[in-house]
C-alpha cells in the first residue's frame, strides 16, 4: 500500500507539470503582422497631369495586403487639399484595392492627394498630380456630349476613351451619341452610385440622353463589351 501511494503521488506531479507547459505555451503565440498599404504595382493613378479644376482621367488605386496577400474589407481614406476625391472612403475588393476619383483644384501647378488606412505600414501614401491652365475656378458644364464608337466611349470636350472621363455641373445632361460605324451598344450603369442604364441600340445616329440630379461619381459600361467601353461623370 505504501508503495502504490508513493507511485501515484509521482503520477500527479507529473501531470501537473505537464498542463502548466501547456498553458505557458499558449501564451507565446505570435502576434498577427499588420497590414501593408501600398500603391498599385500598374495603374496607380499616380504622376498624372490634367486639366486644373478637371477630373483627372485614371483614378488613384492603393492595395492594402496582409503577409502578402490581399486583404479584403480593409477601409482606405482618401484626401487633397487641392481639389476633391470622390469617394473620400471605400472598403477594399477581393482583390485588395481601393480607388478614388481625383477632381484637380483650379489652380495650375504641383498637387497633393493621399490615402491612409489605420494601423497599416506604408500609410500614409501620398499621390502627385500636375494640374495645367488654371488661374481661378471654371464653373462645370451643364452639357456633356460622349461618342458612341465601334467599341469606345469618348469624351468630346477633353478626348479620354475608355474610360471617357467628364465632369458635370449637378442638373447637367449628358448625352451618348453612335458616331460613324457603331455597332450595338448600350449605356450601362456600374454603380454604385447608379443612374437609369439605356437599352441596347444599333447604327449611326442613335443617342441616348439622362440628367443627373445628384452629385457623385458614376460610372459605366457597355453592357456587350464590359470593361472594353468604359466611362466616368463626376457630377458635383
């Protein structure tokens, strides 16, 4: 009997050592890595010069990652104070990026625009654009006219294609116009936000017109095409 006690007095002690390593390792586990904002490795949006009080043609795109891969969900804010970003924040896609829309202020010369997301490496990432003309603010458009080609929207007040890139004054009308050789093509809202999509139409000639009653950035497509025929407003 006096055996058999001391053997299991052995047995418990060793137990007891054994559940007091397992609890200290569970406290060395390692921290998770921050995430890492950069710009886009293409397209960034970066370096740009454009039209002063106009909106520049590509937007500005950042990828937020985490250990190397994309994060999803993360939020990016965007900022200038030169101009004005539309949005001023967004939630990264699957891919990871954010984007903006940077309208230039009317002043000619170097601009500065930046996007920041808490707690990340690399934030804030600061973007520069090269604004031309300039020498006060113009007032927006009321009108704005975009040639329908065989596969591409065009501005016809500043030549960008795909994406066409305007900017309207609120209550302003644009108006789609198929040019020599267009084929089927429609006006498709890829939102948000959103405005009323056109049907799909065919030949020279045809046109498609919508006021825009609110401010904000919308964007479009053609909806037999996709990303071939692409466009942007900026109504503000």
């Amino acid at each position: 009997m006096r055996g058999y006690s001391t053997g299991r007095t052995l047995a418990m002690g060793s137990l007891v050592v054994l559940m007091g390593w397992g609890c200290s390792g569970s406290d060395s586990s390692p921290n998770p890595a921050p995430p890492v904002l950069a710009k886009a490795a293409t397209q960034s949006g970066d370096q740009q010069t454009g039209a002063a009080g106009q909106a520049l043609p590509n937007d500005l795109r950042v990828l937020v990652t985490t250990d190397g891969n994309p994060q999803v969900g993360a939020t990016v804010t965007w900022s200038t104070t030169n101009g004005s970003v539309s949005p001023t924040s967004n939630v990264t896609t699957a891919n990871g990026i954010g984007q903006t829309t940077w309208t230039l202020g009317p002043t000619a010369g170097t601009q500065t625009a930046t996007a920041t997301v808490a707690g990340a490496s690399g934030s804030p990432q600061t973007f520069t654009a090269t604004a031309t003309g300039g020498g006060g603010p113009s007032p927006d458009p009321t009108t704005i006219a975009v040639t329908v080609a065989d596969v591409s929207f065009t501005s016809d007040r500043n030549g960008t294609t795909d994406p066409a890139v305007d900017t309207l004054a609120i209550n302003g009308t644009v108006t789609w116009t198929w040019g020599p050789g267009a084929g089927s093509h429609s006006v498709r809202s890829t939102g948000p936000p959103s405005f009323v999509s056109s049907l799909v139409k065919t030949g020279t000639g045809q046109s498609y017109s919508l006021v825009f009653t609110e401010a904000g950035t919308f964007t479009y497509d053609c909806s037999i095409h996709g990303s071939q025929m692409t466009g942007r407003i900026v109504v503000r």
